[in-house]
C-alpha cells in the first residue's frame, strides 16, 4: 500500500480550496497510509487556531527529529513516501532528494511530480543510467572540511538534500575502467549547488550525485574546482570513516543513477 505524508500547508487545503484530500488521494494513489509528521503536528499546534484544528481518525502520527519541512523530508525518506503539498519549495526540495510529490494544481486538484511521474502519474520515461565505480580509501588534504563548514554550503545543502553534510568528504581512488566512467560522468547534469559569496571571497558551484557507498546514503560531488582528477569525493550526513569501518586501502563500491536526457 502506498503510504503518504502530508505537510501543514496540504492540511489547511480543504479550508482554502474546493478540495476533499482524502479523495484526492485516494484518485492518484489508491487506497494509502496517510502519515502526519510530529513536527507538523507542533505547526498546527502552534497556530492557536478556534476551535483547533483536528486531525482525521484515518492520519497516523510518525516520530521526526526534525522540525518544519525538514520534518516532512525525514518522514517521507524513512517510510519511502509521497510527499503531498502545495509548497513550492518544499516541491523543488523533495523532487531534489528523488521523492515523489503529490502536488496541488489549480486549487482544484492535486497532479504527481518526481522520479518515476510525469504530470499525469504515468510512469517516466526517460531514460536512465546506472553507474557503478570501485575504488580505494585514501586520505584527502582537509580542503573539504573548510568549505562544507561555510554556511553558503551548509544553506544549499539543506535546501536541496534536507542534511548539513559532515564536513569532510570521503575521498576514493579511481582505475582503469572506474576511471574512465568517472571522468564521462564530470559532463552529466547532476542536481547543482550554486555558488556564491561569502567572507568576500566567491565560491564555486557543485555538481551533486544521489549515490549510496557500500550501500549507506551519500552524494557523489563534483566541485567546479577540485585538485582531484582520479579520485572521487563523497559526502554524507555521517562521517563514512567511521558508519562503514573504513580505513585507507579498503575497497568501496559507489553507485548511482542519473538521467541521460
């Protein structure tokens, strides 16, 4: 059963559009679990409103550690959920961490959106690629710690992925046929971080890879400019060293999966 997690602007619908949520919902995905973020549940608390807003006997309440948006994220990553909204950043942040949207439409309706949707629920096909590279652990220079400490960074992270990453990457070295893949992959679109200016200095953008490492959530980075051109950085919300037992000389194995259209 598909299971769904609604945000605070998704609850107020029914009071400021001609729109039955449940039904909606039930139109695009069929039956489904309907999940109310406890962070959510502390907006609507704070809103004060008379008589106060209640939730349907159907919504199940799920536990975050986050609060806001940043709350709906976090559920909907753990149960594997659509994210219902009529936010458009909260759209753009989700569709970004490869989640798929239920989103409003003319105050009337609501339309899917994200990886595997078109406009219509259809499925998506454009076509994709799964990239695989192996390499080893080495150790970096410390650059990374100094700009993943920048909050120009940290800001563009949250925004677009919904985690600040640990500041340091996890560099692995590439051969031969990893290598190769790796140098053909610098020309793909990733999911950008923009640059910016900060301490009147300008620093660059970043190219970013949804990828997992030894099977643990990361982002396979390509900085505009990097000193590396064999080794691949990787960033996570964890110190990797330490999630995955790593030391210098242990073999990985990174994958991902990109759009080639």
């Amino acid at each position: 059963m598909t299971k769904v997690v609604l945000d605070t602007n998704s609850l107020l619908m029914p009071f400021q559009f001609s729109l039955n949520l449940d039904e909606e919902i039930r139109r695009l995905v069929g039956n489904a679990e309907i999940y109310v973020p406890s962070s959510v549940i502390d907006e609507l608390k704070a809103l004060d409103e008379k008589p106060p807003l209640k939730l349907s006997e159907n919504y199940r309440e799920v536990q975050v550690e986050r609060k806001g948006d940043d709350g709906v994220l976090e559920a909907a990553r753990k149960l594997n959920a659509v994210v219902v909204t009529n936010d458009k950043e909260l759209k753009k942040r989700a569709l970004n961490q490869s989640l798929t949207v239920a989103f409003l439409r003319s105050g009337s309706h609501l339309e899917l959106l994200g990886e595997d949707f078109l406009l219509t629920g259809k499925q998506d096909d454009r076509e994709k690629e799964t990239l695989k590279l192996n390499g080893e652990v080495v150790s970096g220079v410390d650059e990374a710690k100094y700009f993943l400490a920048l909050e120009g960074y940290k800001k563009r992270f949250r925004e677009n992925f919904g985690f600040e990453p640990f500041e340091g990457t996890l560099n692995v070295r590439l051969k031969d046929k990893s290598l190769k893949k790796y140098q053909e992959l610098k020309e793909k679109k990733g999911i950008s971080i923009d640059g910016f200016v900060e301490k009147g200095k300008r620093f660059g953008s970043v190219e970013c890879f949804p990828s997992k490492i030894n099977g643990v959530d990361s982002l396979l980075i390509i900085p505009e400019k990097t000193r590396y051109e064999k080794q691949a950085e990787i960033v996570a919300e964890e110190k990797l060293r330490d999630e995955l037992g790593l030391k210098d000389g242990d073999e990985v194995s990174i994958v991902l999966t990109y759009s080639t259209t």
